[in-house]
C-alpha cells in the first residue's frame, strides 16, 4: 500500500514536470538517496520516505465486525500519515531550484490526488491528501545527516490518511443455541 502511494505522487509530479519544462526525460523517481552526492540522481527530484506515522485523530476506534454466517472481527484499520522527502539532484543549482519551485507548484495546485478504481491503490484509497511540513533548521540538518548524503533543494511533504487493513480478521463463532433453562434466582428481599 506504502509503495502503491508514493509510486502514485511519483508518477503525478513526474508528469507535471516533463509537461511544465517540455522534456521526455523522466523527471521524480521514487528512490532512497543512496550516496553522499546522490550521483545516481542526477538532475532528477526525488521521493524518499523519511517517516511514517499514525493518524491522531482516528485513534481508539472499536474492533469492527463483518461477513456473513461466521463473524469475523477485524482490528480498525491502520491510518497513517507518510512524510516524504522530495528533493532537488541537480549539479546546477539554478536548474534544481527551477524545479523545486515547480514542485512546490504542482502540489499546492494539486492537494489531493485521486486515485483509480482499477489500481491495487484504489481498491482502498480514494485519495491521497498532500500537506506542506514545516521544517526547522535542526530537523532539516538532522533529516540530512540522518540519510547520510549533502545537504540538496528540498521539501517535506505530509501524505495524509493512508489506510491499511488486514484481508482477513479473527473468526468469530456464530451463537447457535441460547440456553435458557437455567434459572435465575431473585436476590433475597431486604426485611426491615
């Protein structure tokens, strides 16, 4: 599900940016950055996934039953915002802040991103919710020494809601038989 997302955000930006500079060459990747240079990256954006986390306005929902004949019970499903790294490759740094900017532009245009029902991601999500993050000069510095690789153009993005649900829960066994030959003695009265 995680990879499905971010293969959506990838292959959207990728789009903008070929039609916004008029260039077939492919523009995002979806790639960790593997080298202190990213040389393997160049004049390219890239998405990496720096974080995941849940979502805390959907938390402590009940178990959910469902299914005919056995019931099965199914924990709630996972809802998690993803934080994703989208940074600038490029060895000229005029060009990497061209297409930072353009970045920044597809994603306030586009907040949201539909997704298709034919696709492995739109059988669960209908959308993906983009948020910018704000990121401090100590996070960011820690971001990069983190991925072990310079400092480059960059944005940290919010994906929000992504839901992840278990195919199959806990089987439940159907109440069959109610027995109610056992009975139940009043509590004694209380005298006075």
């Amino acid at each position: 599900m995680i990879l499905q997302a971010l293969t959506l955000l990838t292959q959207e930006l990728n789009a903008y940016l070929k039609a916004s500079f008029q260039t077939p060459q492919t523009r995002a990747v979806l790639a960790a950055h593997t080298s202190p240079a990213g040389a393997d990256l160049d004049n390219q954006m890239s998405v990496t996934l720096i974080n995941v986390g849940s979502e805390p306005t959907v938390r402590n929902q009940q178990p959910s039953r469902s299914g005919s004949g056995p019931y099965q019970q199914q924990a709630p499903a996972l809802k998690l915002n993803l934080r994703v790294l989208i940074a600038a490759n490029f060895s000229d740094y005029s060009e990497a802040l061209k297409f930072l900017g353009a970045t920044l532009a597809f994603f306030q245009g586009h907040p949201s991103l539909a997704t298709t029902p034919g696709t492995p991601l739109g059988a669960a999500v209908d959308r993906l919710t983009v948020e910018l993050e704000d990121t401090s000069f100590q996070d960011w510095s820690y971001l990069w020494g983190m991925l072990g690789a310079k400092q480059m153009p960059g944005v940290v993005y919010r994906v929000k809601l992504l839901t992840i649900q278990a195919d199959k829960g806990l089987l439940v066994p159907a109440i069959t038989r109610v027995d109610t030959t056992t009975a139940v003695r009043p509590a004694p009265a209380a005298t006075r």
